[in-house]
C-alpha cells in the first residue's frame, strides 16, 4: 500500500463519518467548536492521525490545518483503547498491516468518528480536559487558561 491510498482510505472513511474535506485536511462542525483531522507521514512508513479542536469562543476564524488549532492529539492518544489497531494499520510496512487497515477504516467512520463528533462540543472538550482525557498532546497555554476560567 502506498502513502496516498492510504490516506485516501483514511479521508474516505472520515467522510463517511460527517466529515468535509477543506483544503489540508478534514473538518467537521460542532456546538461552539471545528474538529480538524489529517493523516500525515511520520518515520518510515510509519502514518500517523492527527485531530484537533478549535474553540469558537477564543477564536472564530476558521483554520486550515491541525496544526493551527487550540490543541491536537495523535488519534492513538484520544482513544487509547485502539491503540494498537491505529498503529498497526498506520505502520506501512507492518506485516499485519494489511489485515488492520480494513478494521481501522470500519472503526474511523463509525466508533472513532462519532467519538469526535461527541468530544467535538465546546463543554464536552471543558470537561474531558478537566477529567484528564485531553493531556497528551498539544494543548496552547491560553486554550488552558479559557478552559480553567470556563465555569
């Protein structure tokens, strides 16, 4: 499998999930909030998932990449619990790859979709960031700062 049939399989099941592609990546509407989500090259054949959260309240202006919104996480780190299957059907190379690819498409436009969609409001992010769900990626300072003054 190469790195663009990949990617279009991951944006395909996105899609699938209620999300638009714009631009660089894929973004979906939320209560008060934009999720952004891109696939993107890492080591090796290694792919990683990225998804990010805008906060309209801070900032309406619409982004374009992950990269630019209040915080964004791995997609492994947002749903540990598919951890390895992500990896695995992420790893190019990977011997069992193959066979984790098809689930990892199922998954992303069902379970890990709607699992967005559900984080993807501006109360749902306050509260798994006071719950500790959201503290392993990159959160911006004053993204912890409207959260912690968020009553």
């Amino acid at each position: 499998m190469t790195g663009a049939e990949y990617k279009r399989g991951v944006y395909g099941a996105f899609r699938r999930a209620g999300f638009a592609k714009q631009r660089y990546a894929l973004h979906a509407p939320g209560d008060g909030t934009t999720i952004v989500v891109n696939a993107e090259k890492g080591f090796g054949d290694q792919w990683f998932i990225n998804a990010g959260f805008c906060l309209h309240r801070m900032d309406p202006t619409p982004v374009e990449r992950v990269e630019r919104t209040h915080m964004y996480f791995r997609l492994e780190r947002l749903f540990p619990a598919h951890r390895e299957l992500i990896l695995t059907a992420s790893a190019l190379e990977d011997p069992e790859q193959p066979a984790a690819y098809p689930l990892l498409l199922d998954m992303l436009a069902t379970e890990i979709g709607s699992g967005l969609r559900a984080l993807g409001t501006e109360q749902a992010i306050i509260e798994a960031y006071r719950a500790g769900s959201l503290n392993q990626g990159l959160v911006l300072g004053t993204t912890r700062a409207f959260i912690e003054a968020s009553a």
